[in-house]
C-alpha cells in the first residue's frame, strides 16, 4: 500500500498534470540538496523515497577502486578491501553506498530548502508539460475563459494551462471582463521563468480566417477559398477569397444575404471594418481591387523580380487610396505581398516633365560648339539667356531680332551657322557662311528702302496702270548710284 506522502505526491501530480516520478524525484533532490548543506561535505549524495512506507533515505556513493594508490579523492573513492567491511559482496567498479542519518536532524532551514527545491522542480516539469502540449498547437483557435488581468496582460484559463495576451495581441476596440469566454489564437508558446508560457492572440489574421470558416458554409467545404489575409486589429481588415465553382460568387458568399454573414463576423470583432475582395492571379487586376473603396487610373508593374508596382490614381481619390495614416495603401501591400508606390494624375506629370528636363539637359551642347559664330556675338546671345545650340535652334527670327545688336542679316548669319552644324552632325551639305557681315551690324534702313519699292509695285499693278507707268518712269530718271549712296549713309550715321 502506498504512503500518505506518496499519495499526495500523485495529486500534485494529477493536478499539474506531470508525470509522478518527476514529482519523486523533484523531492529526493531537495532532499540531497539538505543533507549536503546539514553535514557541509562534498561527497556524492543520492536520496531515495520508499514508496510503500514514504520514508526517504540519503546514502553517500563513493566509486570502488582496487588498489590505494588509484584513490584520488577518499571522499569519491573507496579501495576494495575497505568496501567489503562494509558489504561483502563489493566488486572493483561498482558503487557503495553509506547511510546518511536524516531523520530529525535536518531541521527547519533544511526543510525549507528542500520545499524550495520542490517547488522548482514541480514548475519546471510544469512548463515543459505546457510546452509539450502546445508547441504543436500554434495558430489553432481555442476557447479560453479570462481569469484575471494583470496590468495591460489579460491572463485566460486554457483548461489545462494559463494563457497570457499581450497588449500588443489586443484589438483597441476590445475589453474583458473575468469570467468571459472568448475564441483566441494561439500565437506562441514560450519557456519563460516564470507566468503562462502560452501567448494568445486576438489580433492575429487567423482569428478572423476562423469566423468566417464558421460563418461562411462555402467556406468550410471549400467551394470558396481564403487565398490571402491583412489585418490591422481594431482598424481594418481586408481578406481576399477565390471561389473554385464558376457558378458561386465568392465575395457574395462571405457577405451574405443582406450582409448578415460579414455582419456577424463583425460583432464578434467588436466593430472592426472588413474589406472583402475577389482574388486575381494578375498583381494589376488584383491591386486595383485590393486598393478599393479608391478607384486607380493604372497600374505599372515596376520590378518583377523585386515585386515592385507603381499606382496612379486621380487627384481626387488619393487621400482615398492611402487611407487613413497610409492604412487602405499599407493593408493592399500586405495582401498582395508587392510593394506599391502610390501616386496622383499631378505628381506623375510633374515626374514625367522632371525626366524631360533631365533628358534634355543631358544632350545640351554648348553654343561655343557652332563653328562660324564668334565670341561676341555668343556673349550676346548668352547675355539674353541662351547658352545652347538647341535653344538657339528653337527661337524664331523675331525672337532673335528682338535681342540688343541682332539685326536680320546676324539672323541670317546664325541660321545657317546652327544649320551647318546639325548638317554636320547628320554628315550632309554645309552652306558657306555671308561675308561681310558684322556681328550684330544693322541694315535695317537698306530693307527698308527696298520693301516700299516693292510694295508700291504691287499696289500700282492691282490698282491703277497709269499710276505704275508714272511711277517707273520716275523711277528711271533718278541714277543708280546716287541711290545707294543715299540709302546706305543714312544707315552708318543710325548705327
């Protein structure tokens, strides 16, 4: 018949759930660690615990050697001869034991010791029962009632262990009360020091995957697939689901008739917002869907090897896409698994211009490049803010004339100048430059003179014939060269 300690050694056991023998032997450790410290020896100490009369033993074990001079240490070692006084059928290599007395003499302090010992003992076997039994159990959903809240740590009962939940685990929408029963998620089980070892979780996405398992008939017999889930506890959640039968809606299914499905998923979460959306293989289709309530112009897969996709929406529906602190934009990234850059209509514009002017800028050649223009007339054009052959290129005659000491003839010059030198990039033809030509010398009077000429030769040949009659015959009577004269003096004396 077992003793009363052994007894109650079997209920501790039954309760903690671990195996007896480690309680037994949780108890002869306490009690080697107290004879140890009663008789201050260093002797190799063993206890043991007779089962049927619950007396406890100490023996100090001491390894027999053959012969005195292979005795290193008398208090771990024993010769042959000095062993069989003690028991005569010692042998060389076995074991003796020596009683040790413990009975009344350990005293109070060598109890509480021993106590000491046994409680550690009994919670390290408890912690490793735990973690036995729940190491294989992480991310399964389990009913837990809460036991107690300690600080920001709600504490719940498993049935057969303790369970802590973190704040960090918690939905901000959520608060418990002890006694209640709630469904959590096994997150991760540690062999901590001391407390629970389990961690749960309410925040996880698979609490959320669950509920609708259990809500969602289409769901549990996998006619309709939950192929990704982002969630922000307390915020957001969006799910994307995949029907396998052409014939079944899957974001139907899952919303319900008159949304009663998702809306009791959604009390079950305390008010947390749930976005439902359709699963799309293609990373376009499927970020556009992902991004809603928001409606995107385009998407441009960026990097495919890095998962990188860029998103354009209009002006209007950005703060949209981004969501609140970036929360619509940050879940669609977690549900595709790319990342996504978000723009509007105006920031690409502004972009693509940004690359323009860099492109172009890129390939500016300086106006010192154009062979046939000199130094001052480059100043010039320089002082009016043109320092490139392509800019120079793009101005119009008007535009150039309109510049200080740039008359038509200087036009003309840089015309051809510009002209000759794309010909030459292009290898064709250059056209030799005029001579005589100062830069920035105006002649301005000289095409004055000659286009009322001919304007007046137009105007007398549509009008009147006896009007151009008088007019050339005035004309043949003034002399040539005295018009020149005229016509050029007046033009040096204005320059």
């Amino acid at each position: 018949m077992a003793s009363e300690l052994y007894n109650t050694i079997d209920a501790l056991s039954r309760e903690k759930g671990i195996d007896p023998q480690i309680v037994v032997s949780a108890v002869e450790d306490a009690i080697v660690v107290a004879t140890r410290k009663y008789y201050k020896t260093q002797e190799n100490l063993r206890a043991q615990l007779d089962k049927d009369t619950g007396k406890i033993r100490a023996f100090a074990v001491k390894t027999i050697v053959e012969a005195p001079e292979q005795v290193e240490d008398p208090s771990l070692q024993v010769t042959v001869d000095e062993a069989r006084k003690s028991d005569p059928g010692a042998e060389v290599g076995g074991e003796l034991q020596i009683p040790k007395p413990t009975e009344g003499i350990l005293g109070r302090i060598a109890a509480q010791l021993a106590k000491q010992v046994i409680f550690q003992k009994v919670r390290e076997a408890e912690r490793d029962t735990v973690y036995n039994e729940y190491i294989g159990r992480v991310g399964e959903i389990v009913n837990a009632s809460v036991k107690r809240i300690e600080g920001p740590d709600v504490i719940f009962d498993l049935g057969k262990a303790e369970s802590r939940m973190p704040r960090k685990e918690q939905s901000r929408l959520e608060s418990f009360a002890i006694g209640e029963r709630v469904r959590v998620v096994i997150a991760r089980v540690e062999k901590a020091s001391k407390g629970p070892g389990v961690v749960v979780s309410r925040a996880a996405p698979e609490l959320v995957q669950h509920l609708f398992q259990t809500e969602v008939p289409e769901i549990y017999d996998g006619t309709v697939v939950i192929r990704a889930t982002a969630r922000e506890a307390g915020e957001r959640t969006k799910i994307a689901v995949l029907s396998k039968d052409k014939e079944v809606d899957a974001v139907g299914a899952c919303v319900g008739m008159k949304g009663m499905r998702v809306q009791s998923i959604i009390r079950e979460l305390r008010g947390e917002k749930i976005d439902i959306i359709e699963y799309h293989e293609d990373p376009v289709t499927f970020a556009e869907k992902a991004l809603q309530p928001a409606k995107v112009s385009r998407v441009t897969v960026i990097d495919p090897s890095e998962k990188h996709l860029e998103v354009v929406v209009d002006d209007s529906q950005l703060s949209l896409a981004i969501g609140k602190k970036g929360q619509n934009v940050r879940l669609a990234a977690k549900l595709l698994g790319w990342k996504i850059d978000i723009k509007s209509e105006e920031e690409k514009r502004q972009e693509v211009e940004e690359q323009m002017a860099q492109l172009t800028s890129a390939t500016a050649t300086p106006l010192e490049s154009v062979e046939g223009l000199g130094e001052g007339l480059v100043e010039k054009l320089k002082s009016a803010g043109i320092s490139t052959v392509e800019a120079l290129a793009d101005m119009t005659p008007e535009q150039l004339e309109a510049i200080e000491g740039i008359g038509p003839k200087t036009v003309e010059k840089i015309s051809v100048a510009v002209n000759n030198y794309f010909a030459s990039l292009e290898g064709g033809e250059t056209v030799a430059l005029p001579e005589n030509e100062g830069e920035g010398v105006s002649t301005e009077p000289a095409d004055t003179e000659t286009a009322p000429t001919d304007q007046v030769s137009a105007e007398t040949t549509t009008e009147d014939s006896a009007v151009t009659a008088e007019h050339n015959a005035a004309e043949e009577s003034v002399p040539e060269e005295p018009a020149l004269d005229e016509t050029v003096e007046p033009a040096e004396k204005n320059e």
